[in-house]
C-alpha cells in the first residue's frame, strides 16, 4: 500500500539537508506511534547504555509532547 502526500511547493525550496531532517523528524515520530499503539517498548541511548522505554511512558511522552 503506497502513501502518498501532497507536497506543499515552499517545501521544495527547502534546502535538501533541512528536508531530509523534516522526513526523518516525522518518520522517527511514525515508528514511535505505532509503538506505542501495539505496546512495544522503543528501545534508545541513555547515559551510555541502551534501554527499553515502555510503551505506557512512550504514551505519556507523545500526549505531552503535543500539547506544547
């Protein structure tokens, strides 16, 4: 199943680097909803070591994170 989206033409005016951080900044945004949704943890870097985040706390993060 494909998605497409409508790209407004200012964004192609964009330089490509600022482009690219918006994809990756909304892609990492997706895979974090979606885990949240099906109740995996995220698994990320803290103070050197890696950790689950699960998924109730990745839930509390993103309503908050909204609301700002």
């Amino acid at each position: 199943m494909s998605k497409t989206k409508t790209v407004d033409r200012s964004l192609l005016r964009l330089p490509m680097q600022k482009r690219a951080l918006m994809a990756f900044r909304e892609a990492v945004d997706e895979v974090v909803a979606e885990h949240a949704r099906l109740g995996l943890p995220i698994y990320i870097l803290r103070d050197g070591k890696v950790v689950a985040v699960p998924a109730q706390e990745i839930r509390k993060g993103s309503k908050s994170r909204r609301q700002s």
